[in-house]
C-alpha cells in the first residue's frame, strides 16, 4: 500500500507538474492576446485536464487490468474539475482584480499547486477507483 502510494504520488507530481506547465502557459498566452483571466484560465485549465486525465488514468492509477479511463469515470472527474476550476478561477481572478495581469500569472501556479494536493486525493478515492 505505502509503495503504490509513493509511486501514485511521485507519477502524479511529474504529470502534474507537466499538466500545470500546459496549463500555465495556455493561461499566460491567452492573456497576453487580450482574453480575459476568467475564459483563459477555463481555457488553461481545460487543455490540462484533458492531459492530466488521460496521462493519470493511463498510467498514475492505473490498475493490474490496465488503464483506468472511460465514461464513468470521465464523468466523476468531470464534476471534479468543474468543482476545482471554479476556485481556480475565483482566485486568479481575484488576484488580476486587485493586483493586475502579471501577478495573475505568478500567482496561478500557487493556486493550482495549492489545489493539486487537494486533488490528488479526490481523484484517488473518487475519480481512478
């Protein structure tokens, strides 16, 4: 149990900090090309959770069957994601509201750091089951 945690967690940090990476940079781009942080960031964290989930179904909680993806569970994440990106969004927003663009960019991989540990869990017990 505690290897399979290790080797879940330390695969789901290297994808994550990959899914972040793509997420970040989408986030950034769009913004520089004037979107505003609300649909860039619905747009970065879209393009990285199609990556995380299949990178992390495929292989971070994959089981002696195989690949752990599909419909069902492609709807449990879903409703996850939805929950997650809500606060991603809030906070990004907040910070580009009060403090402007640039410290929306540095504070994004705080926030999603902060809630990758949160979501590690949830997809553990939740999501990849």
């Amino acid at each position: 149990m505690r290897t399979l945690l290790l080797r879940q967690g330390s695969q789901y940090i290297a994808f994550g900090l990959l899914q972040l990476v793509v997420d970040w940079a989408v986030f950034v781009a769009a913004t520089a090309l004037g979107l505003h942080a609300v649909p860039a960031n619905l747009l970065g964290r879209t393009t990285g959770a199609m990556l995380g989930f299949w990178l992390n179904g495929r292989y971070t909680f994959a089981g002696g069957d195989g690949a752990r993806l599909g419909w069902r569970r492609f709807g449990r994440f879903g409703l996850l994601w939805i929950t997650m990106t809500i606060a991603s969004t809030l906070l990004v927003n907040t910070v580009e509201q009060q403090l402007g663009l640039r410290w929306a960019w540095m504070a994004k991989p705080v926030v999603e750091g902060g809630l990758a540990v949160v979501t590690f869990f949830l997809l553990r017990r939740v999501v990849y089951r």
